[in-house]
C-alpha cells in the first residue's frame, strides 16, 4: 500500500535544507547549476502527498556527470536514467531519508513536466482537490508505485494538458510512467 498524506506545511523547510547541503556542495566543487527546484505533490501547498521530498537539479547536459560525482559524494547511489532521457536518478543515503533526489538537463521533458504539474497544481485549486481525490483513492489499492502511477494517468494527463504541453509530449510522458511521477524505484517508500 501506498501512504498519501495530508499536506505538511514543514516540506518546503525540508526542500530548503536540502537545497542548501546541494548548492553547498556543488559550489564547492565547481559545478555550474541553474537551479535546485522542489518538484512533486509536497511543493504544492495544500496538495496530498506521499511524505517524500522530491527534487531537481538543473544543469546543462555538459554539467551532468560532475553534478552527479556531487551527490555520489554526499552518499547517493546513481541509478541511471532508468529508462527518463535525461532525467538522472540517485538513491539515498540513511541520513537523507525519504528523498528522492534527479540532477535534470535544462529544457528536458522531465524537467518540463515536473515544472508544469507543480506550478499548474500551485494554480489550479479544481485540479489539485482533483488530483488529490484520486492519489487517496489510488493509494488504497495500488500494490507498488508503478501500480500508483498508473492509477494516476488520466488526471495528469489533464493537469499537463492545461499546462499546454503539445499532444506529443503528453503522449510522450503517458509512455513512459517515470515521466508520470512514478517514484525512482519500486522500493522507494511503499509504506
């Protein structure tokens, strides 16, 4: 089973002190970023979510290997792609718990989607109470997160589709579930 959660108005503080240990570090080893951004339903106030703070680091494609020799650095195991074009993934270590963690090239589809769900999510209080009702609904019965992503298909489809993302990036995403925010592993937090 999946846990949805109501709102936690402590996320954005916990997003801050990620972002600051990130830009911290990168800093420190010279990396260029664009931006560090809180991504997911827990940068969307109001918005139910599972308790799992989602973020991206922006970069060019030039800067991907050394944003990633960062977070390895810091403890994060690098999982790859995982089938997301350019859209890396890293698993956490113990001391950052419930954290998942992309470095993200500027201008890719990914990062268009997370930016389009959350600030249209920010916006759009209909869709949101929306979405809402069906992650608590979804959650009650997926077995696994690709199961909850799934079950969350159509209505992020709608939330990208008043976004104004073209059919064929929609399709795109609809595609592939990773796009669609499916956590970055199956055993990414199934409580």
């Amino acid at each position: 089973m999946i846990t949805v959660v109501e709102y936690d108005p402590a996320w954005p503080h916990r997003f801050e002190e990620l972002r600051r240990e990130y830009a911290a570090a990168l800093a420190a080893a010279g990396v260029p970023v664009i931006g560090i951004e809180h991504v997911g339903s827990t940068s969307v106030p109001g918005l139910a979510a599972k308790p799992i703070i989602d973020c991206d680091i922006v970069v060019t494609e030039r800067e991907v290997e050394a944003a990633a020799n960062v977070l390895v650095g810091l403890g994060f195991a690098p999982l790859g792609e995982l089938g997301i074009p350019q859209r890396w993934a890293f698993e956490e270590p113990a001391r950052l718990p419930r954290t998942n963690t992309y470095v993200v090239v500027e201008g890719s589809l990914s990062l268009k989607n997370h930016r389009a769900v959350r600030d249209t999510l920010r916006t759009n209080r209909e869709l949101r109470d929306r979405y809402a009702a069906v992650k608590r609904r979804v959650a009650e019965t997926a077995d696994d997160p690709v199961a909850y992503g799934r079950g969350k298909g159509a209505v992020v489809q709608a939330i990208l589709a008043a976004a104004g993302l073209t059919e064929a990036e929609r399709a795109s995403i609809a595609g592939n579930p990773g796009l669609a925010k499916v956590p970055v592993t199956q055993r990414n937090h199934k409580n």
